[in-house]
C-alpha cells in the first residue's frame, strides 16, 4: 500500500455528480502516483475532470469510489475532521489569489500558519516575512493586496501555500489571471521553491507556455488519464 | 538558493489534534481586522446597534417613567404596613372593606397608629371655565403623618376647618389654574360634586393613569362630599409600627389576627400590587414591550444585513481559509465574534446618548427619567442577545464558502 514516500497515490477512483437520472460521471477509473519532488501537470479540455480531481486529491470534497492516499491518509471514508487536518498539510495556490484584502500580505502568509497551535504571533510573522523575502517581496510585507500588482499577489499567495511546510502543493491554472511574464516568474519560483524542498506539485493548467517546468505531463480527457508520459 | 535554505525550518508536527483549541482570541481579531478595514460599513453597524439601543433605552425609561407616576399615590404612603381589600386591583378603584380592621390591629402591641384612608371619584367644576372633570378625593386624619404628600404640612391645621381642601398642584390643566387663582385671591371656593369646598392650600401628587387630579381633605370632609357611602367602610389603611418593629413578624401575626376580607402588605408591596395592574392588566406594559421589540428587530436586521454583505463579499476568501485547512467553526466564531463586538461597540456609545436624551426628555416633561446600572445591565443583555441572534443567522452564508467550488 502507499507509505509516506508516494505522496499521492490513486487506484480506482471515480466519481459522479448528481443522483438518480442525472447521475453523470465525470471521473472514471484514474489511477496515478505522484512521487516526492515531482512536479506533474495535469491538462485537458474543460470539463475533463481535471478540476475534480483535483479537488478530491485536495481533501475538499468526499470520495465515492476507488483508492486514495494522500500524505498517508485514505480519503475513502474520511470524516470531516480528517479531511480539515488533512488540507493544513497542503499548500494550495488559485487562478484568482484570495487573499483576504483587510490584512496585509504578511498578515495574510501569517494566516496559514496559525492553524499551528505552538506557534506563537512573533514566531509567526518572522516566518511570514522570511517566506516573503523568499518571493521576492521582502520590501512590500506590510502592504495590502490592493497595494500589490497581479503577479505580486499570486506570489504572496505561493508564499502562503508554502509557508505551513507542507507535503504537497496543488494549484488550479495559477497563471490564468497573470500576463506571459508574470505567470513564467510564478511557476519558476513556484518549481525553485519545491524543488529545494521536495515538495511535489500537481498543477492543473491550460497554459502551453509553462509546460518546460513539468516533470510528467498527465493528460486528462472525458474523465479518464489518455496519457502520462514523462517529459523528456 | 542559499536563501532558500534558511527558509528550511523544521516541518509542522504531525497534525493529529482535531481542528480545535487553537488561540481562542484569533477569530475575533480577525472579525476586529475585517471590521476595521470597511469604516462606512462599520460605523453603519454602530449606528444600527446605537439606534436600538437608544430607542430600548426611551421605551424602559419612559415605560418605567410611567408607572412610577402611576404609583405616586401609594409611594407618598408614611406607613410600614397596609390593609387592603384582597379584591382591589388599583388605587383608583378600591374595594371598600370595614374599617373596624384598622382598630383591630391595635390589638398588636407593635402597631402604633392605624389611620384609615378613604378614596373616592367626584366631580370638580373648573373654577375659571366652569367646566366640570372627575377628580380624586383622598381623605384621612391629616394629622396622624401617614400619607407624605409634599406641602401637607403646611395645610394640616387649615384642613381641621370644615369643607376645606387641599388641591393637587401637579393635576392636569384641564382642571384650572388653581396655584395662581391662590396666589391672587388667597383661599377660595370651588364646587366638588354639590359643595362649595374652600381651597386652602396646594400639595403634590401628580397625575397617573387612573386619576387625572387630587384633591387631599379630612376624614370629615371627604364624608361630607361623598354622602352615599357607608361610614364604616373604608378603602386602604395605613399602619404605623413602633421603632423597630420586625415588620415580616408583625405582617404575619396581623395576618393570624384578621378575617380574610383584608389582605396585610408592606408598603413596597403596595406598590409593587400598583404598578402589577398597571403593567399586566392594561396593554400599557404590552406597548412598551412591544416598542422595545421593534428597536430590537430593526437593531437586529441592520446587524445582519452588515454581517451578511461582510460574509457575502469575501466568500472566495473564506473558501481559501477553508481550503487551507481552517474548520468551518473558526469561521462560524469569527463571525459570531463581529457580531459581539458590534454589540458592544454599538451600546457604548447608544448608553451615552441616551443618558443625554433621558436629561433632555425629563427636563421638558414631568416624566421622572434616569439611567441606573439595572437597565444600562439589562439593556446591554438585549443588545447582545439582538447581535448575537443577527450572527446566528448571518452564519449561515458561510455555507456559501464551499472550498471545492473554489477549483
């Protein structure tokens, strides 16, 4: 079975929407590991169930059918409680960049580390700011997200996603909302930033201008893998 | 990279506790954060929370106002305790009961004086416009000091005379103005039901609901108006109990002592049994309840209004809070933490215009408005529970943020 050193690892797994006569599939039969210090992007149509997966593999939605382990925990039959725990060992990064606007960016990193309960505030914005410095943003720490340029934001909130030290990162079309260069700065520091760690990505992405940062290219369409080769 | 590396602290501990006990006070300075950074939106809150308050404030004090003025007649009572008719449901319409109880008391070595008091309703020709009103008779032994009537003092030896009266000066106007005919003319003579009854001197009671003038006589007098009556009837009688007297112990052996056509009650019961008539047995208590009700909702419509848009507006972000791993009960507790903030942040200042309201209204009305601690206490419990019941519905958006819509 999958131990620690396969963060993610499916067998079987599918899942439908609605019940009855709408009953509509969207996931069938996926089976996928992705190992430490793997980047994979995930790419597809829309409606592929892309984003599904993800949001399963996330710990944001229940399991219906199939295996999956992620970080250690079975997500078949998890409750509530294990799947909240579970998501605080997962950096997460969106196309739009949700942070809170009434806090300031290093407010808003300090965030995700106060689910830690031994962390004190002092502890906390110290990391905030060092994570900051770490994106390039060590000067705009104390400004507030309206302060801050597109790709500025998207980089306070890789800085949040990777703050909690966590296991692995998911992210949903981050560059979406971001011009050509600012999406290449995010998805390069978002690789450097995992990479010195051993954190694996999983990036759902349309976008053909950062597929170079990938390690395996996974794709996905009407609900199954079509292809996963690694890249070169 | 070196920079990087430094960055490599050492990893979470393992997550096994359940998404509790974390700082309970980071929710509320998160709502306290959240709160701030919107100041129109903030101080609308305020203004609704400080609204409700206020109109709570005038409706208790006005309410409480009311029936004090109600009560003035048992209030300016001198006596520990009292004989009533256990029928009598207000001062102003009585139940007569015989007034050999009074003597009977006296039988108890504690009670020192008992003075029967005899209330009636006739009529009182305004003796400027001639038209006629019903005013309240008070009579009694004037001398004995059982009734505390300010400026009673001064008319007591007048009111031996017969077909004398004191008049109420505080009676509505309706009745004449009585105060400056005595200036001009000195005593003079007004028509009671049909006597001519000369005006000696002027006391204070004030109207209440049930009587809209007073008039303060003998016991002889008031006899001589009232002719119909039966002389040995009486409607309240005063006790006055030697110095120090166990008042509970001589209630209860009076109440051993005398048939059931009387009932013995202490001069705060008195008029507590006053102000019960007038607060359950009339809507007048249901108005201002109801007014008060009505501050609360609006109160509490505004509160959830502002907490809904706050919710509303930031679904996206809650979402990611969700996402990251916070419980969806630190957000039901940052919410509930805005609203208990905007409880108090809204009375502080509802408290302190309504103490300057309450000084406006009474120095314009007769009404006897002040603040005390009771009601700042119990309206501050209302404010809370009013934001508290707005957060309680206003949570309820927060199933809005639904992490797996976010993707």
């Amino acid at each position: 079975m999958a131990s620690a050193n396969v963060p993610v690892a499916i067998e079987g797994l599918a899942y439908a929407y609605g019940e009855g006569e709408l009953r509509r599939p969207v996931l069938r039969d996926i089976n996928l590991s992705i190992h430490a210090g793997e980047i994979v992007l995930l790419t597809g149509p829309s409606g592929s169930g892309k984003t599904t997966l993800l949001t399963l593999i996330g710990a944001l939605r229940a399991m219906q059918e199939g295996q999956c382990t992620v970080l250690g925990q079975q997500l078949l039959g998890a409750t509530e409680d294990q799947r909240v725990l579970l998501r605080r060992r997962i950096g997460y990064i969106f196309q739009q960049h949700n942070l809170l606007g009434f806090l300031t960016a290093r407010q808003n990193v300090a965030m995700s580390l106060e689910l830690d309960p031994g962390s004190t505030e002092a502890e906390r914005l110290a990391r905030a700011g060092a994570m900051l410095e770490a994106v390039g943003l060590a000067d705009r720490a104390d400004a507030p997200p309206s302060q801050l340029s597109g790709g500025q934001r998207q980089r306070v909130a890789v800085a949040r996603a990777l703050a909690g030290t966590p296991g692995l990162i998911l992210a949903d079309e981050p560059t979406a909302a971001l011009d050509r260069v600012s999406g290449q700065e995010v998805v390069h520091l978002l690789r450097d930033l995992a990479r010195s760690r051993g954190v694996p990505i999983l990036l759902v992405t349309h976008d053909p201008r950062i597929l170079d940062i990938a390690d395996r290219i996974i794709e996905m369409e009407d609900g199954r893998i079509t292809s996963g080769q690694p890249v070169d | 990279m070196n920079e990087l590396r430094r960055l490599d602290l050492p990893a979470a501990p393992p997550a096994t506790r359940p998404p509790r006990g974390m700082n309970a006070l980071l929710p509320a300075r998160l709502a306290w954060r959240q709160l701030r950074a919107e100041r129109a939106r903030l101080f609308t809150a305020i203004a609704g929370v400080m609204f409700a308050c206020v109109l709570v404030f005038m409706q208790l004090g006005f309410r409480a106002a009311l029936f004090d003025s109600a009560t003035a007649l048992p209030q300016a009572m001198h006596g520990e305790l009292f004989l009533v008719n256990p029928m009598t449901t207000a001062m102003f319409k009585p139940e007569q009961f015989p007034r050999v109880r009074a003597f009977q008391t006296l039988a108890d070595p504690d009670v020192a004086q008992a003075v029967p008091i005899y209330l009636s309703f006739a009529t009182w020709r305004n003796p400027e416009t001639g038209v006629r009103r019903t005013i309240e008779l008070i009579g009694f032994d004037t001398a004995t000091g059982a009734v505390a009537f300010p400026g009673l003092e001064n008319v007591i030896e007048a009111l031996k005379r017969p077909d004398t009266i004191a008049f109420d000066r505080k009676s509505r106007p309706e009745f004449g103005d009585v105060p400056r005919l005595l200036a001009e003319r000195g005593p003079f003579e007004v028509q009671i039901a049909d006597r001519r009854l000369e005006i000696v001197g002027l006391i204070e009671i004030g109207p209440s609901f049930g009587a809209d003038g007073n008039a303060v006589m003998s016991e002889t007098n008031f006899r001589r108006i009232i002719g119909q009556r039966k002389s040995s009837n009486t409607d309240l009688v005063a006790l006055r109990l030697s110095e120090g007297a166990d008042i509970p112990a001589v209630q209860a052996r009076l109440r051993r002592l005398l048939p059931a056509d009387v009932s013995v009650v202490t001069y705060t019961e008195l008029v507590a049994w006053e102000r019960d008539y007038w607060e359950n047995a009339t809507p007048i208590g249901f108005i201002f309840m109801f007014g008060s009700l009505m501050g609360l909702v609006v109160g509490m419509v505004i509160v959830y209004q502002i907490l809904f848009s706050d919710i509303a507006s930031h679904i996206p972000e809650y979402a990611t809070l969700k996402a990251m791993g916070y419980a969806h009960a630190y957000l039901r507790r940052a919410v509930m933490s805005a609203a208990l903030l905007l409880a108090v942040l809204g009375f502080i200042p509802g408290l302190l215009t309504s103490i300057g309201l309450y000084e406006v209204v009474a120095s314009a009305t007769f009404l006897p408005l002040e603040m005390d601690l009771n009601r700042g206490a119990t309206v501050f419990c209302m404010i809370f529970a009013m934001c508290a019941a707005a957060g309680l519905l206003a949570v309820r958006k927060l199933r809005d943020a639904n992490p797996a819509d976010m993707f």
